[in-house]
C-alpha cells in the first residue's frame, strides 16, 4: 500500500525513481589524547585538512561558475573564508596544545562551541551561516578521520530520488540532473539557498516533510511532485497512473513549449492578459524568455545577500539587475528590493532574536533601519533602469509613510547620480506589493503614492488567514480561496482601476490555473509566476472567455466557504478545459 507524505513544494517537477539515502551528517569521532611531543604533529595534520578542503571547495567554486554562472559560485566563498577564521583556527590549535587532544577531537570541540555560541547570540533563523558552519566541519572531519569525502557523489546511481535531512548550498550544485530526478527534504522551505539552485538546476524538490528519512527506506520506488509538495513511497496502481497520466501531460506541453510561447496572450473572446516570470536568480531569465515571458513580475535580490559575510557592492547589484534587463528589451521587470527576515538573513547583520520573525523586522522594515545597505541598492536599481523598463517595488508595506521614506532616500540618490552624470530613466516607476489586509485596506491611500501594485498572495494568504504556509500540519488550513482572500482581491483590483494604476499578482495563486480564472474574472489580467508554469497557464486562460471568468467571480464573491468560491469557478469554466488534469496538482475541490 502506497505511503504519501506531504510536504511544501520546493522545485517544480515530477519524477518517479528508487530511494536513495544521502547520509550526510556528522561522523563519530573518537576522543583520543596525545602526548605533549605529538602537538606539532598533529597541528600540521589540521592544517594540511584544512588546505585541502580550502582546495576542494575552490575547485568547487570553479566548476559551479562555469555551471551556473558567477552569482551562483559565490555560495562557497563562507566557507573558504571560515577556514581562516581564527575563532575556528586558533580555538582548535589551542585545544590540542593546551587539551592535547587529536586534531579531529580539538576541532570538532571548537565546532561545537562556535555553534552553540551562534544558536544563543545569533537569531534563530540565521540558517544559512549554520549551514555553512555544518558543511565545511563534515569535510574537514571526514579529512581527519581519513573516510570517504561524503560530498562526492560521483557513484551515484542513475534515476533516484535523494532523501535527506536537509541540503545545503554546496551539496546542492554536486547534483547530477541527469542522475537525480528528485530531492526530498524533512527540513528547509521554499527560499532555503539549496532550494533556490534546485529550481536553477531544474531538480524538483519538496521540503518540510518531516520524517520521509526514517520512513523512506534505501531503493524504495517513490514519486516525487514538486508541484504540490508530495512524496509517494511504494506507489500503487493509481498513483502509477496518476503520474503517468500527470507526466505524459507535463512531457506534451514541454513539447509545445516554443510554440505556446509564441502565441498570443488572448482568451477565447478577445481579452488581452499579460504574463511574467518570477525570478530567483538571473540566470533564470533565458529560461523565461523561452517559456513566453514578455516580463519580470518579481525580481527577488536576496541571492545577492543572503550567506554572505559582507554587503553586495553597488556594481555588483547593479551587473544584476542590468542583465534581467536586457534579457526583456520589451518588457517590464519588477524588482523587488530586499526582502529580509523571516528565515532570509545575511551574515553581515545583527539581527535580534524575536519570537516571531515571520510578524517581526523584516522586508521594508530592515531596508528603512539599514540606509547604508538600502541606499546602495537604490542607486544599483536607479542605474539600471538606464537599460529598460525597471521597475522598484517594496515589500510588505503597510502604510504611506513607508513609501514616502523610500521616495525620499531616491530623492538623495537621484541628486547624487545628476551631480555625477550618471544615466537613469528619470521616468521610473515605484510601487508596492500588497501583502497584508492592512494594505489592502489601506490601498485607496497607498495608490496616492505608488505607480502600480503587485499583490503577493503567499504572505496575503498567510496574515489574512493567520495561517503559517510552511508550517506542514496546517497545510489544509491554507487556502487562497477563502471568502476573505478573495473579497480582498477584489478591493485591491477596484482600487487600482479607479487610480488608474496597473494590478498584477505575483504569488502563488497566479500559477494556479483555477485562481487564474478567479483573477482573470476580478480584472487583474497582468499574472507573475515560476517560468515552468507559463505555457501551462497560457494555454489554459486562451480557451477561457473574460465574461465567463466575470460572472463566475461576481458569483464567488457571494460565496460563503472555499468550496462554494471554487464551485463557482469550476461552473464558470465549463466544458472549456479539463479540470481534472490539474486536480492531482492543486488539489481543487471539483464537483461531482
């Protein structure tokens, strides 16, 4: 009998293929003395360890340039450079002269200590350093104790499905495409660093399944969706031909991709719809382009700080954002300026501990507390509106005065950069991202203020709700169809029109084709989603007609559950599409 785990969507994809255990962890070490004369003996073995791994992760480095490009090759440089840290170099020759301990004893000590001094000082969601911290000790100890380096997976067999605790960064780039079809985590979320080079590698990945390593056993057939989060051990009959069904649809419209892409963005009637990609990295950008984007609905930045020891230079960021760019001469690019908190962190600031990071000094809040790092972004994003249609937008805004400040740092900037003739679009465009019912409510006022919105129904989802979306036990709680997501929606889309500004949505719901025609019927025609689901969503709203989508919304919004909403929407679409292929994958509730 199958076993199904749910977990939270990470990389797009499905793939079905034997388990396989990546056992990566710390390796027992024993406790062993030595004798005062061994101390020198011993501290040049650490030292040639600690060469070697600088070695590795330099070849590493090299060859995940050349792989995924130079933003993406950054990932190692935490680790060269905790190497020589002299908190982890010091601290451990000091154990083995003074302790007399072996270099793998005396180093595993000062790990264990750094790591627990970073668990009590440093904010709980600061994952990524810890990350790094774990990452470079496995190495170095398996070094040391002269075992198998864990990170070569060179042997691995072709067509599995990696089950782990959790990846990091550097695990992640290791990973042959062509050999693993799928990961599954117990741990991590959506915007962990691993998941992001997950996507860009094309691997699909579900995390936060809590127990799939103790439950998955070595070779066990599985079925991974990425899609909808899911992990199927010793898939049955129907799950077998579920996902051949579900993988036969994804293989045909891969097929059709180009020709999809070249379409025009019209439904069944005539009613024009604009869609763009959601972008995590900018070597995403081809990838979108081919997929029928005309745009960037969301740049994310984070990639340029998160993991980092020191802050992104303005020519750094400015390199970025100047390539998403170019690669949409004819569209728009939104980006959004940082997004940190929550569980996005940078090594470089001090973040304080909170009990609810997600409710705490994040997004616009940390950009207005930190202008040295704010306003180096601001004049990258300035510059780089000099090479298209750039666009700036703020997340998690909750009022005007927010706005306001930002309008005021780009004032200074603005200065600067005329006092330095350096090349702008004085024409440039700022807005906000709805996110919470605050800002709905409030968007009469922030239209006074912004040149467009874009709604992020993930965190809108999340707060209106008070529903925790990575939280897997209330993943049934979630849901974008709510009367009151969907009565916000409409206030939002209202407001917009009678401003005059564009509305687009860039959260998960734009991906999902039934929320597609719920969004298409309230008057928001401009959707941003991960470039996978383009084609997708495309060929489906060009068999759909606005009216159909309009009457189906008015319907909606009188509705009294989440059933009803999606009853109402199922009804309005008809005969006009096949529901039932996109049931597996958002779990719609379908009439019988």
């Amino acid at each position: 009998m199958a076993t199904i785990l749910d977990g939270s969507p990470a990389s797009e994809g499905i793939a079905s293929g034997k388990v396989f255990h990546l056992e990566w962890g710390m390796p027992l070490v024993p406790h062993v003395t030595i004798a005062e004369e061994e101390a020198p003996a011993e501290i040049e073995r650490f030292h040639a360890a600690r060469r070697w791994a600088q070695e590795r992760l330099a070849e590493l480095q090299s060859a995940t340039e050349a792989r995924l490009g130079p933003v993406e090759a950054r990932i190692f440089e935490p680790q060269i450079l905790m190497l020589d840290d002299s908190e982890v170099v010091d601290g451990t020759l000091r154990y083995i002269r003074e302790n007399r301990l072996s270099a793998e004893r005396a180093f595993e000590w000062r790990m264990l200590e750094l790591q627990a001094m970073w668990n009590r000082t440093s904010h709980p969601m600061v994952l990524d350093r810890l990350n790094d911290l774990e990452d470079m000790v496995i190495r170095v100890l398996h070094r040391l104790l002269g075992h198998h380096d864990p990170t070569d997976l060179d042997d691995l067999e072709e067509g599995v499905i990696v089950v782990a605790k959790d990846l990091t960064p550097s695990l992640t780039v290791h990973l042959d495409p062509e050999k693993v079809l799928g990961v599954a985590t117990d741990k991590g979320t959506r915007t962990a660093h691993w998941a992001i080079l997950a996507r860009s590698l094309e691997i699909p990945a579900v995390v936060g399944l809590g127990d799939a390593t103790k439950r998955a056993q070595e070779g066990q057939p599985a079925i991974l969706d990425g899609r909808i989060g899911r992990l199927v051990l010793d898939p049955g009959p129907q799950e077998v031909e579920s996902f051949a069904s579900r993988r036969a649809q994804l293989t045909s419209w891969e097929a059709e991709i180009e020709a999809v892409a070249s379409l025009e963005s019209v439904t069944a009637d005539g009613q024009y719809f604009e869609l763009r990609a959601n972008l995590d990295l900018p070597a995403e950008a081809p990838h979108a382009v081919a997929h029928g984007a005309v745009g960037v609905g969301l740049m994310r930045t984070e990639f340029l700080v998160v993991g980092r020891n020191t802050m992104p230079s303005e020519e750094e960021q400015y390199e970025a954002y100047k390539a998403v760019a170019e690669a949409f001469p004819n569209g728009a690019v939104f980006i959004r300026t940082f997004d940190l908190g929550g569980d996005k962190f940078p090594m470089f600031l001090h973040m304080p501990r909170e009990e609810n990071p997600f409710l705490g000094w994040r997004a616009i809040r940390v950009c207005l507390d930190e202008p040295e790092l704010f306003r180096t972004q601001l004049r990258a994003l300035l510059r780089a509106t000099a090479h298209g249609d750039v666009r700036m937008m703020l997340p998690l805004v909750n009022d005007v005065d927010e706005v306001r400040q930002v309008r005021e740092l780009l004032e200074a900037e603005i200065k600067e950069l005329n006092e330095k003739r350096i090349p702008y679009n004085r024409g440039f465009k700022l807005g906000v991202m709805i996110e919470t019912p605050a800002a709905a409510l409030d968007a009469a006022e922030l239209a006074r203020y912004c040149d467009f919105f874009s709604i992020g129904t993930n965190d809108l989802v999340q707060y209106t709700l008070a529903v925790d979306r990575t939280n897997t036990r209330l993943a049934k709680l979630y849901n974008p169809f709510h009367p009151a997501v969907v009565r916000q929606l409409h206030q939002i889309a209202r407001v917009g029109r009678a401003a005059g500004i564009e509305v687009s949505v860039c959260g998960e719901m734009a991906s999902n084709p039934l929320a597609a025609f719920l969004l298409l019927g309230l008057d928001i025609t401009v959707l941003s989603m991960g470039w996978p689901s383009l084609p997708e969503i495309k060929k489906m709203l060009r068999e759909v007609r606005i009216e159909d989508a309009r009457k189906a919304a008015r319907k909606a919004l009188a509705a009294a559950t989440s059933r009803d909403v999606q009853q109402c929407l199922v009804e309005g679409i008809g005969d006009s599409i096949d529901l039932k292929v996109f049931s597996g994958r958002w779990s719609l509730s379908l009439p019988e």
